[in-house]
C-alpha cells in the first residue's frame, strides 16, 4: 500500500535549505550540499518515522475489536481525537461502532436517532467496508469533496496529513480568509488534510509553491 508524506524545502538565500516536516511538525534549517539531497534526507527521516511509529499504531487499531470505524467520524490530528462530522464535536464513542452492541452504540453516539439508524443501517449492510481491514485511517475531508474514487482511499494514516496553513506559510487567520475569498469551505483549514490534498490546495494559491512542497510516496508493509 503507499502511503505519503508532505514535506516544505526552501532554499534560502545564504545557500542553506530549510525542511519543514508535518508529521511530526519539525522545522529546521538543514545544512545539505543541494536540495536533491536535502529530498533524500528528508525521505529517510519519514520513513523510519512511519516504520516507528506505523506498527504500534496498527496494532493499537486491532485492540479497538470488532469495531467498525463511524462513517461521520473524522479524527481531529494531532490530538488524534475521534470527532463526529454531524456535529463537529467529540465523539464519546470515539467513533468506534460494535455492530452486535447496538444499545451501546445508541447511549453513546450524540446524533440523533435518526442519523443514529442511518449509521447502523450502512455499517450492518456491509456497503461500508475496508475500515476494519486498514484500521487506523481517518477520513481527508478534501478527498471526500473531490470524490470518484473508491471510499476507502480517503482515509488516510496519520503520518500522511498536513496543514494547509503551514503548507502555504500563513497564519491560521490568515488561511481562513484566503479560503474564504476563494470560496474554498474553510475546514481545509480547521482540518489537516492529506498530503496530496494539501499540496494541491497550496498550489491553487500560490503555483510558485510548486518548487517547494514535495509529496514523498512510500511502500508500507505493515499490513498482516
Ligand atoms: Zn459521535
Ligand atoms: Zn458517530
Ligand atoms: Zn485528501
Ligand atoms: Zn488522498
């Protein structure tokens, strides 16, 4: 499976380079001979991130049972908070569905009983799959606006989101306006999105962004 990483190069005028990391948010100056190397330092540091960090994280997602992950959940990075998309609020149940536990599921989901059927109906017909087999992933809400592919593969493992803001060197403030203007719904900001998200929603703004965002593509193997 690939999985992706956004990482930020600015060459500064002095001749150094600069690398900013999303997951974990690091930023640094870099003292690389060019910026194709920078690149190669750069992929190796996500990843052995991804390799440290993706094994205890899937596992961690088994331990969640037999549950289903909520079709309105999203987590809320880099907290890791399940959140529920019909309310934006905290999910109690962390978005975690057990389809045998109904009564469990209705005391703890905060939609109402009527949004509540819909996401027993959908996870029960079975037309809702794919979360428990890559447990793990939360949904890019840009993936989802975009659409035409399969569900599955707008989810996204932690380690592959990104800020927007942070991608286009604005403020919080700042982006939310920007968004705004453009007429772009403003959760691309409130909510990290996914490398390729981001960095397709940076360059809308500034193509110049091209030279300096890189989406770093990986083989992770720790699926079993
Ligand atoms: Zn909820
Ligand atoms: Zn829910
Ligand atoms: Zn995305
Ligand atoms: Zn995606």
């Amino acid at each position: 499976m690939k999985v992706r990483s956004l990482i930020k190069i600015i060459e500064s005028v002095d001749g150094g380079i600069h690398l900013t990391f999303f997951r974990p948010a690091l930023s640094l100056p870099y003292a690389a001979r060019d910026k194709d190397y920078a690149i190669e330092v750069a992929r190796r540091f996500c990843l052995e991130t991804i390799d440290r960090e993706g094994r205890p994280w899937i596992d961690f997602w088994k331990g969640r049972g037999g549950g289903v992950t909520c079709p309105e959940g999203f987590v809320k990075l880099p907290i890791d908070l399940w959140c529920c998309k019909l309310t934006g609020e905290a999910c109690n149940i962390q978005a975690t569905v057990n389809p045998e536990d109904e009564p469990g599921f209705r005391h703890g989901c905060h939609a109402d009983s009527d949004k509540q059927d819909k996401i027993l109906k959908t996870i029960q017909a079975g037309k809702y799959d794919g979360f428990h087999h890559v447990p793990g992933r939360s949904l890019c809400i840009a993936c989802e606006e975009k659409g035409g592919k399969k569900e599955t593969f707008y989810y996204h493992f932690p380690w592959e989101f990104a800020e927007l803001d942070v991608a286009i060197g604005q403020t919080y403030e700042a982006t939310l306006g920007l968004l705004a203007k453009s007429d772009i719904s403003r959760s691309y900001a409130m909510c990290p999105l996914c490398a390729s998200c981001c960095y397709e929603e940076a360059i809308r703004f500034d193509s110049e962004l091209d030279g300096q965002l890189k989406v770093l593509e990986f083989d992770a193997y720790f699926r079993s």
